[in-house]
C-alpha cells in the first residue's frame, strides 16, 4: 500500500510519514504546494490514499482538483476549527484534526482498508467544502434547540446553554439555568450548527460556550480544566492536543 502526503509544514509531513512507516504504509511521495501537487499527479501514477492538507503554502488544496483528476481515496488534515467537518463527514471523506493522533490515524486507515482499496474516480464535491470554509462568517448557525420534557417540547436558546456533552449515547445541552435537556443529536452533527466564534470542542465528550467560562485552571499532563458557570456534574478537561487551539480560541 502506497501514500501520498501533500502537507506544506514539513515537520507535520515527517511526522505523519514516520506514523504510517510504522503502519507500514509506504510514504511514496511528500508534496507541499499546490503547484507541486499538480505537476506530480500529471506526470506521476496515483497512490493508494491520499492525505491532504487544506491550507498549503499557495492556497487551498482544492485548487489541485480544478486542474487534474484524482483518482484515489482522500483523508483530510486540517487545523480548521471542527464545525467545517461535518462537510468531509456528508461526502464520505475521513479527516483527521491536527496534531494527529496515532490512534485516530490507525482508524482512519482501517476505515480505507474496510471501504476496499478500488482505485475508483473520487466523487466529491469540492466545490461545497471550499464555501463552507473560505467563507465561514457568511454561514448561519442554529439560534435554539428543542428537547422533549415529559408531554412538552422545551425550546433552548443557543446562548443560554453553557455547554453539550455526550453521555451514556445521548447528547445533552446544560443550561444556564442549572438544568440539562437531552437532544435528538450528536455532538458529530453540532460540528456544522454552532458558531465557531462561541462554542469550542474542548474533547470527544464536551462542546462549551466562551461566554459560560467561569474558570480555566492548569491541569496534569499538560491539560486545562475548565468551569463553567453552573454546570458542574462532571469536570471538562481540554485534551492535551486540543489546548493549543483552546488557548488561541480564547484570545
């Protein structure tokens, strides 16, 4: 099996080459410009899986399908805040956040080897994802939230939950009120509906609100906790690869 890397920090390239070495993935190239891309996929044959960075040193990735045809599966690499993930999700694509983490890159490579290796045209509609994340200000966000109470539907304003959190299967809103409601969602699918300027995934488990932050406080392992105004049934930590984005999200 055979990879293709076009990433522009090549300390990430190496990294990620040195993770799929060690799955046994042979690295077959290391690209890191979309001019560079398109000159190597004119001349050269297509790898097994592509991993693909987003943002490259002379513009969006996607500009290298405007002028050749790919034909090989795509994970994405992106540092791009979540809520523009659920994009790849719809179109089939994997993606892994940076830093990348062994273990979701161990995933995604089972993901591709389950899917079958076909050299199959991809089939994906660039042209959605590229709006989605050059002009992110421009999309709307969900304004409320409905949960069932007993016989009655309960409407949330967004600005009035302080954080979501996934529990036993079930995703729920914790309220500024002290109560928290359970959805007919995921945490997956809020990735497209709340607003990147106010809402951070701090960890798979919790989603929480800039304006509900009561506290941040210095945790093991290089790890933050995070106090929310009212919420207190369990302690949200920021996960160790997630505090860098954490802390520039704050500023």
């Amino acid at each position: 099996m055979k990879a293709l890397i076009i990433e522009d920090e090549k300390p990430s390239a190496r990294r990620l080459s040195r993770l799929l070495e060690s799955m046994n993935i042979e690295v077959s190239q290391m690209l890191h410009s979309v001019a560079e891309s398109i000159a190597w996929f004119e001349t050269e044959p297509h790898p097994d899986l592509i991993f693909l960075d987003i943002q490259l040193s002379d513009g969006l990735s996607f500009e290298i399908f405007d002028q050749v045809t790919v034909r090989s599966p795509i994970v994405f690499t992106t540092a791009y805040d979540e809520y523009a993930l659920q994009a790849f999700k719809l179109n089939s694509i994997d993606y892994l956040l940076k830093p990348i983490d062994e273990e979701e890159l161990q995933a995604a490579i089972t993901k591709y080897k389950n899917l079958g290796s076909g050299r199959s045209e991809v089939r994906v509609d660039f042209e959605d994802i590229r709006k989605l994340l050059v002009n992110p200000l421009e999309r709307e966000y969900k304004s409320r939230f409905t949960a069932r109470v007993g016989q009655h539907i309960k409407i949330i304003p967004t600005d009035e939950v302080e954080c979501f959190y996934s529990e036993n299967k079930g995703t729920y809103a914790a309220t500024t009120e002290g109560r928290s409601y359970l959805l007919d969602t995921t945490l997956e699918q809020l990735e497209a509906e709340l607003s990147p300027e106010t809402f951070f995934r701090v960890s798979r488990k919790f989603y929480v609100q800039i304006n509900h932050i009561a506290d941040i406080i210095s945790y093991s392992n290089s790890r933050l906790k995070v106090k929310m105004n009212r919420f207190s049934e369990q302690e949200i930590i920021v996960s160790r690869e997630r505090v860098k984005d954490f802390k520039l999200w704050l500023e």
